[in-house]
C-alpha cells in the first residue's frame, strides 16, 4: 500500500476529464497525486479504442496507487445540429428571415437543412432556436410540416453542422441515439463506474437508460435542458447521482437563471443522499493558463460551500495546456474551503431531514456525535454504500473511512462527499470490525493514539440495509506500535 492511500484531507471529490492532454500513464499518475478522485472519459469525442485504452491506464494507476478511482462514462447524448452550406458557410444578418426546412439543397443566407423531421410538429410561433451555442438567435414567425420560418434576433455566420438548441420545447427525441447504446454497451463492457446520461428532458429517459444497463453500474442524469426541472424531482428519484451541467444550461437559459438553479439542483440532490456533481467551465481559462480568474475560484467555492459531492474539469483537463496545474488549483480551493470556521453552518443551510429508519437515525446520530466529540474519523462498513451515503448525506465533521469488500461498491464511492473507500475483506463478527476498523484508521492516516473514531455497521454482517450498531473507539499508542512495526 502506498503513502498515496492515505486520505486527502478534503471531503469535496474532484472528477477530471481525460483526452489528448491527460490520457497517458504519466499524466494519469500526476493527475491523482496532485488529487483527482475520479476520472471522465467523454464518450463525445474519440473511438472505441482509444477510450479502451485509456480505461486501461487507469486501472493499472489504480493498483499502483492503492486507491479505488472511479470511472465516469458520459454519453454524448442527441445533438441537434442543422445542415450543410454551399460555400461552408453563410453571414445571416440581424433582423433578416432565414428558414430552416428539410430540403437537401445546400444552405445560404437565406434557409438550411434542419435534419430532425420530429423538430418540426414541435416548435410553435414565438419559440427560440439557438445556433452554435446560443451564438445566433432565431424566433419562430411560423412553422409547419416541412418548414420553419425565423426571424434572426441575433445574426451572424452560421456554418456547417453546427449545434441547435431548442429551449421552449419537449423534443420528442429518445436521450439514447443509437451511439449512445453501443457507447453504454462499451462502457459496461469494461468495467465503468458510472454512466452520465445527457440531455435529459424526462424521467422516461433516465428510466431507459436503467433498463438497458440492466442493474450493472451506476447513473448520473446530467440536467442540461429546461424541461428537466419541471420534473427535477422525478428525475432525482430514478438516478443514482446528478450532474449540473453548466454548459447547455447556460445557454438555453439567461445566464443569470443558472446560478440559483445550480443551488436548487444541489439542495434537493442532497436531500436525497445520492452524490452531485458541479460541471463546466469550472477553471475555463486554464485551458491556456496556468493560473485561473479569481471569478473562477469563486465558482469552484461556491461550489464546494454549497455542499456539492464533487466539482468536475473538462477541457481544463482533456486538452488543456496545464492538467495537472488546474487540480492542484481545485484540490487547494476545496481544502481552504473546508478549513473556513463559516464552513460547517454554510454546508448545513440545507435542511436534511433523515427518513424513518433506523439506519437514517444513525446516520443523523453520528454526524451529531461527531459535532460535540472530537473526532479523527467515521468508520463506515459497507456492502452497497447505502449507509456510506447516509452518513455523507449528514455532511458530518470528520472525515469518513468506508471499509467494502466490494471493488464494484469502493470505486463508485469515489464520487461521495467525504468518503475514503477502501476495498477490503469482508467482517464476521464485532470483535474483528474494531480490530480492523483500528486497523486501517491507522494505515490510512485516521488519527493516531488518543483518537477517537465512529464505528458504523450492521449486525448480523453482510445483511444489506442492517445499519443497526454504533459504536466508540479510541486508538490507543500499543495499537499504534503494531501498525508501526
């Protein structure tokens, strides 16, 4: 076991994305020394076997390394995106008309192709479309079977292929394009932690994501469309983990919309107990510096004050000039956060309020143990995670060792608020679960002799669900020696 296995002194996780800039085994092993808890393969850009590969190094920075990292797949998802022009490109001026009908001819100034037959019995007059990342801003005058007249409220030069965004509209398009089923098939294929479904619009979609994983990994619904939050909450309840994915958001919405939504999204994630991730344009300018924006601290600040699970990087990380900079950057932010004394009353302005289980009651009593006692560590043994993410839900003070004989349960933790998974056998009786909770608090830097811990469990063992014991244990310097020898 190395030294690198020890934990990280910061509850927030940060999820990196990996691409040309990150995906060797190099910069993989400099990625997770400088503190990334996870890794995202973006299954938008690059094939099969080069993502195979890099999965590949992964794992083996892993073993080295002694700690589970978990691997997030993220599906590309239905991108809407016009035609072709006829010179590649075409200047459509502000206040102009310009249609967009299903026509196969080339585009000028004054239509394109619109390749999505479903697009058009949708949009009403009066809706918006988006080209190019909201670049261009067109409004429906009039739309009918095989066309659909705009007015350009913001002009500009519009070229081939490029994305469109339909705000005012339920698309009635499936989240899974046939790519993101062979994607998911790959993903599941080797091994992956987490799938992150993109564009959803309504429960249905994360429902068929669920069936066609058929019970293998674990899935996080990245809310980018406005129709997500009319049923954010039924969105919540069939997914595994949540994503507030900045970026389509941002320009679907008026910018100033999204920050009090990403606040909503984090609150009501939270109180249900599954892990929320904050995503893009986290440090976008460290892409080409090595230094971010004190706008961009603040952003990842803001972030971590308002309890979320993780903060992810993505070309920061991906294609970036300054990978490893940029998580040392995010790395620092999450621990000078969490050292702030306004830190605690912030994290729990969210009101969480357990369920009327004996697990949820014990959860809830830790975390208050936690606040009157001085504690080096929590130590949660665990199947599944449930109880893990109990706990975390409570955003207790001390930092959480989880003890799983479950690589599959120990990677997907990764991902949890103040989680130190570790993967080892599993127990059989109380005697041994304090011997080795003592144990590994030791290896893992969870305090040294006088220290007390929390002790979590279930009894009888290897019952899931059974979170039924907490108790008390105080390290004690005879313990300390062995470990030292």
């Amino acid at each position: 076991m190395t030294s690198s296995s020890t934990h990280r002194g910061r509850k927030v996780k940060i999820l990196a994305t990996l691409g040309p800039a990150s995906r060797s085994p190099e910069m993989i092993a400099r990625l997770l020394n400088a503190g990334v808890d996870a890794f995202r393969v973006n299954m938008s850009h690059g094939d099969h076997a080069t993502h195979a590969e890099t999965i590949a190094n992964v794992r083996a920075a892993e073993r080295e390394f002694g700690r589970p990292v978990a691997i997030l797949c993220d599906l590309q998802g239905p991108k809407l995106r016009v035609g072709t022009f006829a010179e590649g490109k075409a200047l459509i001026r502000h206040g102009a008309h310009f249609t967009l009908d299903r026509s196969t001819a080339p585009g000028d100034e004054t239509r394109v192709c619109l390749p999505h037959p479903e697009l058009f019995g949708v949009l009403h007059n009066g809706q918006r479309l988006l080209i190019d990342d909201g670049k261009l801003r067109l409004r429906v005058i009039r739309a009918e079977s095989d066309s659909i007249l705009c007015t350009a409220e913001v002009g500009g030069v519009i070229s081939d292929r490029k994305g469109v965004n339909v705000p005012d509209a339920v698309i009635p398009v499936p989240a899974l394009t046939d790519k993101d089923r062979r994607d998911l098939a790959f993903g599941i294929e080797q091994g992956v932690d987490w799938i992150a479904l993109s564009f959803v619009q309504r429960p249905e979609d994360v429902a068929e994501a669920r069936r066609l994983m058929g019970g293998y990994g674990a899935l996080v619904a990245k809310i980018e469309k406005p129709a997500a939050i009319d049923r954010l909450e039924e969105i919540i309840e069939l997914s595994d983990g949540i994503m507030v994915a900045r970026g389509d958001l941002g320009v679907e919405l008026n910018p100033e919309e999204v920050p009090p939504l990403q606040k909503r999204i984090v609150e009501l994630t939270r109180r249900s107990g599954k892990p929320v991730i904050v995503a893009t344009q986290m440090l976008e300018s460290m892409i080409e510096s090595p230094a971010p924006t004190r706008a961009e601290v603040s952003d990842v600040a803001n972030a971590v004050y308002d309890g979320a699970d993780a903060v992810m990087l993505s070309a920061e990380t991906a294609a970036g000039a300054w990978p490893v900079e940029a998580v040392t950057i995010m790395d620092r932010i999450g621990k000078q956060v969490e050292h702030d004394p306004g830190y605690s009353a912030r994290i729990h302005f969210t009101d969480v309020r357990p369920d009327s289980t004996t697990a949820d009651a014990l959860a809830q009593a830790t975390a208050a143990i936690a606040e009157t006692v001085t504690l080096s560590g929590i130590i949660v043994f665990t199947g599944s995670g449930s109880t893990a993410r109990r706990v975390a839900r409570e955003r207790p003070g001390a930092p959480m060792l989880v003890l799983t004989p479950s690589h599959k349960t120990a990677r997907r933790l990764a991902l949890l608020w103040g989680a130190h998974p570790v993967h080892t056998k599993d127990i059989g009786s109380f005697e041994e679960m304090i011997a080795k909770g003592k144990r590994m608090a030791l290896r893992h830097g969870f305090g040294t002799a006088g220290s007390k811990l929390i002790a979590l469990a279930g009894v009888p063992f290897g019952t899931p669900g059974a979170t039924n014991l907490l108790h008390i244990v105080t390290l004690s310097g005879r313990e300390l020696d062995r470990h030292k020898g």
